[in-house]
C-alpha cells in the first residue's frame, strides 16, 4: 500500500512510519520540521518538506497514495489556549484541506490521530467509551472533534472511509522532554540527568498511558479494508496517577530522587482514562506493553541519548 504520512518526523508518526515500511509499504512523510526532527525519518520513506495548511495538492499528484495516515497536528494544548485560531487553522483547516484532496485523488482510506483525553473534557464514565459525551474543555479539543466530524461529512457525502484513533497519554522512546511533553518523557529526561522532578499539584491526577509502539500497531491495523468508519479508543483501560507513575520510574532506575511538589495547574483534568474494548472487537488491537515495561524500554532510551550525548561532548 502506498501511504502518505503526515507528521512522520514527529514522536508518533516516526513510529507508525517504522512500522508502515515493515510490513512493506511504501511510505512517504509530510512533515514541516516545526516539532518533528529529520534524524526521526526512516531512510525508506520518501519525505517532503511541507505544511499541512498549504493542503499539499503537489505531493498527492506526485505520489499518488492510496491511504492517508494523518498524524500532523498543532497538539499543544496551552498554546490553543493561547491561540485558538492558530490552532484552528493547522488543525482543522490543514486537516480539511487534505481530506479534499483525498477525494480529488482517490485515496482510498484516512486514519487519524484525534485525542482520548482532551475531546471528552470532564469525563462522567471511567473508562470512557466512544459514546461518552464530547465536550472538549479546550481549542485542542474541540479542533480534533471538529476534524472527526469533517472526516464524517467526507464518509457520508464522498464515500470516503475514515478511521478516528482516539489515543490516551501515549509515551515512550523518541518523546521529546521539552515544551508541551508528556509526563512521562520529562520524568524520564530529569531522571537521565540525575534532576528529580516537580508534580503539579498532589499528584493524584490520573491518565491512562499508552506505549507508543502500540499506538503504532493501531493506525497500521486501522488501514485494514474491513475496519468500519468511525472513531476508535487507543489506550489501555487503566488509571494511573502521576505519584505512582513517578515511583515506578525511581523502582525502575534505582536512583534516590524524591520529587518536588508544585502548584496544580489551573483546568487540570483530575481523572481521564479510555475504554478500548471496541478496537479490540473490531480490528483486534489491544495493548500489549503493561506500564512497567513501557516505562523501562522508556528509561533506558532516554539513559542512552545522554550517555551518547555525553560522549559526544567528552570527543
């Protein structure tokens, strides 16, 4: 299959884009390079430089894809508070913009990297199923709910297939520890470094993490033909608060750095967590990585990258 990657370079997208071209496709990376980082690429993959808001009208005709994975997105959520028309405009027109060439170009199927967190809001369920109530308490949000009701309206009028992946926390090696970061790569970046770290508030707020490589295993799975349109939860099922996520990093690294405390930060989520069972029902993807051994593949990426940096700087 011939897949246009938006995002590749990016944390996710490098993922999926490893795995696309083990399986054997043929795989090119659309990626502006803001956030994602060249050395992220696969040496396989055909890249193109480019901004999802320009719609990429050149790189369809010139590579012709069958599928579109769309995982390229404006996915800080303080900067769409921030500026909710800048992400409005990178994510929902940038997302429109390619779905218009997807039915000018005949793609055959789009899967989609949407939010399990943030496009609940306040979740009333936990786990929340797919038929939990949408009232997403930020632009982010409500932006990724806007696009799965786009990619609805190109199903229903263009019979174009559409798979929405709603992913929970996702970590793992390749996260970048800087800017709008998961927890879990800022843990495992001040651990490298031998800096103990700050948890907002009382730590008691909980998220359901999801390994990357398992988010990965998704959107290749998504891509079968017989996966019916329509939005999908990727995450495990399982709450796990920000205290016990720091313990396990400590338990893993077997260093003795307790964490500081910090201010709770201002609309903070208390509890949020996905029911997967539906993709397990329809494509069979469950995941796999129990937190422990994610955290641990984890630690150990983030170990390395500062040994090597180390190295470098030693030579």
């Amino acid at each position: 299959m011939r897949v246009l990657l938006t995002g590749g370079a990016g944390f996710i997208g490098s993922h999926v884009a490893e795995l696309l071209l083990q399986r054997g496709d043929e795989v090119a990376v659309v990626d502006d390079l803001s956030t994602g980082r060249r050395e992220n690429l696969p040496g396989e993959a055909q890249f193109y430089e480019a901004d999802i808001r320009s719609g990429c009208d050149e790189i369809f005709r010139d590579f012709e894809p069958e599928a579109l994975c769309h995982q390229a997105a404006q996915m800080d959520v303080r900067r769409s508070v921030r500026e909710p028309d800048f992400d409005a405009e990178v994510n929902i027109l940038g997302t429109v913009r390619l779905l218009q060439n997807c039915v000018e170009h005949g793609v055959r199927k789009v899967v989609f990297a949407s939010t399990g967190g943030a496009i609940y809001g306040e979740q009333r369920v936990l786990p929340a199923p797919e038929d939990h109530p949408l009232y997403p308490v930020s632009p982010y949000g409500v932006s990724k709910l806007a696009c799965e009701r786009y990619m609805h309206y190109y199903h229903v009028h263009f019979g174009l297939p559409y798979v929405s992946l709603r992913y929970a926390n996702v970590y793992g090696p390749g996260q970048d520890p800087h800017g709008e970061a998961g927890v879990v790569a800022i843990f495992c970046g001040n651990l490298a470094r031998g800096k103990a770290s700050t948890i907002n508030g009382g730590g008691k707020q909980t998220r359901d993490y999801v390994y990357v490589e398992d988010v990965a295993r998704a959107n290749v799975l998504a891509l079968g033909n017989r996966v019916p349109s329509g939005a999908y939860n990727i995450g495990t099922g399982v709450e796990t608060n920000v205290n016990r996520l720091y313990d396990l990093l400590l338990e893993i690294s077997a260093k003795d750095l307790p964490p500081q405390h910090g201010p709770s930060k201002p609309g903070e989520q208390l509890r949020s967590c996905v029911d997967p069972i539906l993709a397990k029902r329809t494509f069979d993807w469950h995941a796999e990585t129990n937190i422990h051994a994610g955290l641990e593949a984890t630690l150990r990426s983030f170990a390395a990258l500062r040994d090597s940096d180390s190295g470098m700087q030693k030579g």
